[in-house]
C-alpha cells in the first residue's frame, strides 16, 4: 500500500505568500508570477501551478477565462479553455468555480456532481496528466472570481487544519486582489509603528488598529512566520465589512484598512448572537459556561461556533476560537508554560493546531490513551479550565 505524502512542506512559510500577495506590481501578470514563486516550495509534489480570473453573470454561468501566470506544465495551466467549460455544463461549473469551501479538490467537487459532467473533467485531467488538483478559490469583486490550483499526480488529502490554513491565505488573496482593483476602497492607513496617516468615520478605532498592526509585525518576525497563528493575527476584523492588509506605496511599507467585497461580506458578518458566543469561546470559556452566560443552550452555542466559523472561511471551531482570541478585547492571560517537559510542550502545539487526540497520536506516534493523559497533565499544569482555553490564550 503507498504511503501518503504530506501535501505541505514542512513547516509552510505561507507569510511569504501573503506578503508577495499585497505587495505592489506593475501589472496583474507580475503579480501572479511573484505569487506563484513565493507558494511554489509550498507545495513540493505538485506538477504545476497557475492562477487565472474568471468573470461570469449574476447566474454564475463563467463568460469569460484570463490567465495571470503559470509554473511546471504550461499544458496543465492553459488547457481550461471557454470549450472546456461548456462541455463541463452549468450546473457542474458553478460546483467547481463557487465551492462551498474556499480551499477544495476537483475527486471533493466530482463527487457532487452529474456523471457526464464528471466524466468530462476526468478526461480533462488524464489529458494533462494528473490524478487531482488542489482549488484556492475567491471572488475579489462582483463578477469577478480567480482560481489559485495545483496538480498532482495522486489523490490530494486534505487535512482539517491544512484546509484551514490555505483557507486564511485565499482570503488574502481575495483581499489583495481587491485592493489592486478597487483602491479607493482604504478606509484607513497606518505605518507599521501605529502611525495613523489616514482615517475615515467608517473605520475602526485607531487603538484597535494599531494593537492589530503591532500583532501582525509581531507575527512577520524571526521563527513567527511559521506558526499557524501568525496567519490568524493578519485576518479581518470580526464585524464581516473590512480587512487589514498591507502594501508598499513609494518604497515605504503600510497597513491599509479595506473595504471586503460585497460578496464576502455576509459570509463574513457575524450575528448578535454569534459575537457574543465568539466573544466568550475566545477568553477560553467551555461550552457549559458560555450557555449559562448567554441564556443559551449548548446545542445553540454550538451551532453559533459553527456558522460563525464558515462565515469567517474556518472549517473549525478550534481555529476560529484561536482567530477570535486575538480580537478579544479581555484576552486570557498568559499561562505559565515553564513547569511543561518538551514532549507536553510539542502536544500542547498540536492541541493549539486544532488537531484531535487521534491526530496527535498519529503524527506523534502515541496511542490516543498517552495524548489524553499528556493533554490533562497540560491542563492541570497550565491551570487551564478547558482545551478551547489553551487554544485561546496568548502563550
């Protein structure tokens, strides 16, 4: 039986996509170039990779395909032909290019679709000469989307926390994308010291703005930029409408507030209800006690942290109560990690990862019985009331 291969080099330096995706470029192909080559070592045993705009009607149907750039195979990137799309059919298309996950895979989408439609899309990929392809898929503006892809050779997995991971980096690229389209859109700008240059009666207060820049360049330094949760600390504010995000104007670097696209927007927007449970799951409070805070049951907490997550683009709880906590206006306070050995420290990292026992186990090479009795020791040690208030705190 083949081993799988782990989709992602070991610890990703996905920042660098993220600053290669703000960063200012003459036009739209050197910017998708300095993309690519800066996600590339990403991803090891993909065949090619290539990003492409694609405009389409108020009913999804694609009218139009523009390719920015492409690495590896140029067959593989520049065979998704107007033709191609008609033959997939309408209702197939709009599966593939208006996923319900921002970050998926064509075998994912083949399973939701007619038969015909698969068929054509399998003919497309063993004509190209791959087994998958890995999707990042946004939509910067109205009638606008573009399609991040890989191809590989064999079948792609996608782990939980890898899937959110890339769902954070999408999102930057929608903004970025936004902000090369519609750069009216700032509401604010800011020098990475705090420095406020810019300031609209729409934005945000200038102390968050400025406590979320300091997080951001904190997150850019030294070994920081390979942690997951350097991503979380440079994604929107947590009302739906805006995103902090970065660009080099005259040689200087700034953080720029911008205006989400319309479209993002409900996905993004949390309700009353939905802040609240946030609010609370974010200082690491449990389940038991955010629903005798709320008046709620805990089917509705729970309920609120899931919708809360796909809005956001999360496909977990654990990575938005981790996303949230650095929004928390009342942040835990910090725990006292120093009475911890390496081996609870190494489980505590995957624990913050959103991993679950079984998963920990595996990639450690324990039994899920040792994981649960590291992880209680961790609790004890720590103080912590829960697993979700380890994942909140600011270790």
């Amino acid at each position: 039986m083949p081993v799988e291969r782990p989709l992602l080099c070991s610890r990703p330096d996905l920042i660098t996509v993220v600053e290669a995706a703000y960063a200012e470029a003459k036009d739209d192909t050197a910017w998708a170039a300095r993309l690519i080559d800066a996600i590339r070592p990403v991803f090891p045993h993909a065949v090619g990779a290539g990003i492409h705009l694609f405009e389409h009607a108020p009913n999804r149907a694609v009218t139009g395909i523009r390719y920015l750039a492409a690495e590896g195979s140029s067959q593989l990137n520049r065979s998704i032909s107007p033709g191609t799309v008609r033959r997939i059919g309408h209702e197939a298309v709009i599966q593939y290019y208006f996923p319900r996950r921002l970050v998926t895979t064509h075998l994912e989408i083949d399973r939701v679709v007619d038969a015909k439609s698969r068929d054509v899309v399998r003919e497309f990929r063993k004509s190209v000469g791959i087994v998958d392809a890995l999707g990042m898929v946004g939509h910067a503006e109205a009638g606008l989307g573009f399609v991040f892809h890989f191809g590989f050779e064999e079948r792609v997995t996608l782990a939980r926390h890898v899937r959110e991971r890339l769902s954070l980096v999408a999102l930057h690229v929608e903004s970025a994308l936004r902000l090369r389209y519609r750069p009216e859109s700032a509401l604010a700008i800011l020098s990475p010291d705090g420095v406020v240059h810019h300031l609209t009666p729409e934005s945000a207060s200038p102390e968050v703005l400025r406590r979320q820049v300091a997080q951001i360049e904190a997150s850019r330094k030294g070994r920081a930029r390979r942690e997951p949760e350097s991503l979380a600390t440079w994604e929107a504010l947590l009302d739906g409408r805006v995103s902090l995000v970065e660009r080099t104007i005259a040689g200087k670097r700034y953080y720029l507030l911008l205006e989400n696209a319309p479209a993002r927007r409900g996905m993004r927007k949390l309700s009353k209800r939905e802040v609240g449970v946030v609010r609370m799951a974010a200082r690491g409070l449990p389940s038991k006690l955010v629903s005798y805070g709320l008046g709620l049951s805990p089917q509705a907490v729970s309920l609120s942290l899931s919708s809360a997550a796909g809005k956001l683009g999360l496909s977990s709880r654990t990575e938005l109560v981790r996303l949230a906590s650095t929004f928390a206006a009342d942040p835990t306070a910090e725990f006292d990690l120093t009475t911890l050995t390496d081996v609870e420290r190494a489980t505590l990292a995957l624990v913050r990862q959103g991993l679950s026992n079984r998963e920990i186990a595996e990639a450690r090479g324990r039994s899920t019985n040792t994981v649960a009795n590291q992880i209680a020791t961790i609790l004890r040690k720590t103080k912590a009331d829960s697993r979700r208030a380890l994942i909140a705190a600011r270790l």
